[in-house]
C-alpha cells in the first residue's frame, strides 16, 4: 500500500496556467496533480491534490490531513498557500497541529517580489521550502517528501 500525501493550494491557484503566465507559466494545476501522481508512484507515494480560495477551508484540508480515530490522514502535507503565506496565521496554526513533515512550495521566487511577499507564516512550520522554480518545484517536494518520511 502506498503512503498517502497531499498537496494543498490556496487562492488562485485553480487560475494556474491561465494567469500571469510570464511569472507562473502555462502548466495547469491538472498537469501538476498529474506530473506529482506519476512521480510519487515511482517513490511508493499516493498524492491527493486539492485547491481552495478560502482560507477556512485551507484550514479544514490541513485539519483531514491529521491523523484520527476515524482518518488514518496524510504521511505528509506539501502546501502552496499561495498569498495565504503572507496573511494566515489560521493556515499557520492548523499546520503546527499535523504531526508529519511540511514542505512550502512557491511557483515564483517570493524573496525577488513585493516586499509584502518575502515573508511567510507557514515558512516557521515548514521542513523544508521550494520556490522560484516554477511548477518543478512541486515535483522536487514529492522527492524530498519521499526522503523526509523513509528517514
């Protein structure tokens, strides 16, 4: 049986490959969910992939990845925020609450941006971030979440 991951996106991101292609590309997030399954089957990985632009229900994703006596829940979480990064301390909160490894991915480079983009809250949780390497940098967190949990 394989291990269960799940890759959270928050706000516009369901508009990937459509907007800013200059700065997020041409790949939709279908092609991601795609690229990210068939890697993690190479890994002994399942990937669940979900997209929201609501905060709270960021914050209820994050919450069913959690283990319980109901849910056997989520190996790992690998989260976009997207600009929740920079305003959530709820998605901040709920992600202390999971007891497996987090990675932060940002498409673009967040740090060569806005100056209200170079800090992230989820950053303090995470084991690890990606970002400046376009939609790649969900693959390479499916590799190093692969790496995270055979440790």
């Amino acid at each position: 049986m394989s291990v269960r991951i799940v890759i959270l996106n928050g706000p516009n991101l369901n508009l990937l490959g459509l907007r800013q292609p200059d700065i997020y590309g041409h790949d939709t997030l279908e092609d991601v969910a795609r690229k990210c399954s068939d890697l993690a089957q190479t890994l002994g990985l399942e990937t669940e992939l979900f997209q929201t632009n609501h905060e709270g229900e960021l914050v209820e994703m994050i919450h069913a990845a959690r283990a319980s006596a109901e849910n056997e829940g989520a190996a790992g979480i690998i989260i976009n925020p997207a600009a929740f990064s920079h305003t959530s301390v709820a998605v901040l909160d709920a992600l202390m609450a999971f007891d497996g490894p987090v990675l932060e991915v940002h498409i673009s480079n967040i740090h060569k941006r806005e100056a209200f983009r170079h800090h992230s809250y989820v950053s303090s949780r995470a084991d690890g971030v990606i970002a400046g390497c376009g939609v790649q940098g969900y693959e390479l967190a499916v590799q190093r979440m692969a790496t995270l949990l055979k440790a």
